[in-house]
C-alpha cells in the first residue's frame, strides 16, 4: 500500500508537471509580436466636443527609423484637452491623443540603432535630429521634422511616410504630437524618443514628457533666473510648480505665487514660495499689488496660465530695465497679444518656451536628478486612476481639482 500510494502520488506530480506550461519570458512575449500588427485598447477622439472612446485598435510594426513602444502610464494635460474643445478649429479626426507618457520598447524598426526591445524610454512631442541647424544649435531645442510655421498641436499628425500605424474599425487613425500616448502601444521615430534608467518608475517618469519638463526648463533654460532673485508665477498647475522648482533650483530668493484658486497654494507653500497672492482679493489689477510689494517689479515673471489677463499681468509686473517674462501657456482661443514697443525699449524682455528649452538629450540627466531626489515629483501627481477612466480623468481636469493625473494601464 505504502509504496503504491507513493508512486501515485509521483504519477500525480509528474502529470501536473506536464499539464502546467513554464511562464513566457517577456523576451518571449516581445517576440511573439515582433513584426505584426498588434491588437490593443486606446481611446480614440472620433470627433470635437465628445468624450473619448475606449476602442480595441490595430497597432502597425514600426518601419525604417520607428520604434514602438509599450505605453505603461500617461498623464493629462490641457494641451490633450484643446483638439476636442469646439472652439479649436484646427484638430483632425479621428485621433489618439496624449503627450505625456512613459513606457518600454516592444520592437524596433529597420535602421534603429539607440534603442532595444525592453528599453525604457520617453516619448518626446520635440523630434531631435541632431543634424539641422536647429538641433545643431545650443540656443534652441527646435527641430526642422517640426513644421515650425504650424500650432505644435496638429503637428506630427503622420508618421514620416505619411501613413499612420493606427487602425480602428478599418479606418486610419491620425497619430498626436508624434507621441499618441492614449493607447497601450504607440509608434513612434526614433527622434522622438529618449532612453531612461531600468530602475526608474514610470508613473512619475510620464511627467518628463510634458509638464514638468516645460515648466522647470521655463525657469532653468529659458529665463534664466539667477541666484537672490524675485520671480513671480501665474497659474500653479503641474507646469506652475515645476517652474516654481526651478525657479528655487536657480537660486531665487523670493518667489510670488499667483493663482485664483486658494486650494493650490498649499503645494506652493511646500515648495518654497514666499508668498501668495490670488488676484480675487483685491480691488486693483493684480500687477500693481506685485509692482508695490517688490519696489518696482520682479526680476523674472511666468505665466503658465496661458489667458490673456495672465500674460498681460505676468509682463506689467516686471520691473523695467531688466525684469524678464516668460511665456508658458497658451489658451487654444487667444491668438493675439497686444504690447506697445515702449514697454520693450524700457528694458524689459519678453519669452516664449516649448517644452522648456530641452533637447531629447537632456532628459536622461533630468531624470537621474530625479532619481538623486534634486526634486519631488510626487508633489505634482494628485489622482492615478485605470486608463478605462480617462474621461472621468478630463472631467477632474477641466475642473481645476487636480495638478497632473496619470493613468495606468
């Protein structure tokens, strides 16, 4: 009995053994797809003023110079926001957008040498060709794959060919930014992209494609702020609290923070700002409140709002001589900014910045200070929800009721 019982139970083992399949590697699984179509979940804008739809779509392998790429987490901005908006006139249908996105290579196309399959890597709305004389030159993170004369927005809408790697329902889908990070795999080239550290966690690395880039580079890059100086920042979302870090980075020793809702001032506060002003409290515009508490203007001022009363406060409240206004955001209405020439010829300066000065080649050194904790990332995150609930997501957005909001796939 005994030695019955105990080759049965190694019969047992020995066919649980043969009917339990060993677990594929996730080299294996990168194999598997290689080269074909894979099929995957997105959410795709079909028309203006509708909520996303979650679809199942067609993700074409990558072609000459392309990479595509595994999107593990995607944060909202309000850039995502404008092509649905009625009042944008220049967005193309249908689209997968998203910008601002963080994932690992599944394969490459032929020609691609910076980039393997498992890489962890950032996809960048800002191509890098390394070869025009924009990417040549240190003054400028411009890029002739850019159109340069069209909004940023409907820009890289195809791939270099002209053809999309998106289909749903037998339909082309247009492609975002050259980014499209609202879908559980992208295309994009490989001038488009930047390779991160394994170690490091993409949920907060996401913000690198957009947000926190644009606003810490506004004040590193852009501006220039120096050490002991006074800036001033309108607008304390995502991107006004990374200029806020890098105002503090650079060495300002007074920094105004400027916003309409109260609720936001305490991140600023936890970041180092001296004070807090919300233009609703007084009686008088609120450059004239800035211009008497700092003696005649701030050395540096920022808007991230992007509205015309903001941009107009944001450079009457730089002090003439040398005060410095850098321009962030831009409302997807406003389309014109009037200034009289004297308020230049008096010495002031007036800036625009697209995604903070940076080169794709800087990115890697920026998320290493991450990583040495120069700066805290998990003060800009305030919601992380399931992709499926990407609408919800926009909702809380346009809502004012949250700094960035990243999903997770």
């Amino acid at each position: 009995m005994g030695g019955n019982g105990i080759y049965s139970r190694t019969k047992d083992v020995e066919h649980a053994q043969i009917r339990k399949k060993p677990p594929r590697l996730a080299c294996q699984r990168k194999m598997s797809t290689m080269g074909k179509v894979i099929k995957c979940k997105a959410a795709i804008a079909w028309e203006t003023g509708k909520p996303l739809c979650i679809e199942e779509i067609e993700v074409a392998p990558p072609k000459a110079h392309e990479v595509r790429v595994q999107i593990i987490a995607t944060a909202l901005c309000h850039t995502d926001a404008h092509p649905i908006s009625p009042k944008f006139k220049e967005a193309l249908f249908p689209v997968i957008l998203g910008h601002e996105g963080a994932g690992i290579v599944e394969s490459v196309g032929p020609g691609v040498t910076n980039f393997k399959p498992g890489d962890k890597v950032i996809p960048l709305y800002m191509p890098h060709c390394r070869k025009c004389k924009f990417c040549l030159n240190p003054l400028t993170n411009l890029c002739k794959k850019l159109s340069l004369v069209k909004n940023p927005i409907v820009d890289q809408e195809l791939m270099e060919d002209k053809t999309s790697r998106f289909t749903c329902k037998g339909k082309p889908i247009y492609h975002f930014m050259g980014t499209s990070t609202f879908t559980q795999y992208t295309v994009v080239s490989d001038i488009n992209l930047a390779k991160i550290d394994d170690d490091v966690n993409l949920e907060r690395a996401c913000l690198f494609g957009c947000g926190f880039s644009t606003g810490y580079g506004a004040a590193i890059n852009t501006a220039k702020v120096t050490p002991g100086s006074t800036c001033a920042v309108f607008g304390l979302g995502g991107v006004g609290l990374s200029t806020i870090m890098g105002c503090k980075v650079a060495g300002a020793s007074r920094i105004i923070a400027i916003d309409i809702n109260n609720e936001k001032f305490t991140k600023a506060k936890a970041l180092g700002i001296t004070e807090c002003l919300n233009p609703r409290d007084f009686n008088k515009p609120i450059q004239e409140v800035i211009i008497e508490m700092t003696n005649g203007g701030v050395d540096f001022a920022f808007d991230c709002a992007g509205g015309p009363e903001a941009m107009r406060a944001a450079l009457d409240c730089t002090t003439v001589g040398w005060g410095s206004c850098t321009l962030i955001g831009v409302n997807s209405e406003m389309s014109r900014l009037t200034i009289s020439p004297v308020e230049l010829i008096m010495g002031r300066t007036i800036n625009g910045t697209c995604f903070g000065g940076w080169k794709s080649d800087s990115i890697p050194k920026l998320v290493t200070d991450y990583k040495n904790k120069k700066f805290d990332l998990d003060l800009l995150v305030t919601h992380t929800l399931p992709f499926d609930k990407i609408n919800e997501a926009f909702d809380i957005m346009n809502q004012g009721k949250s700094l960035r909001i990243v999903l997770t796939f």
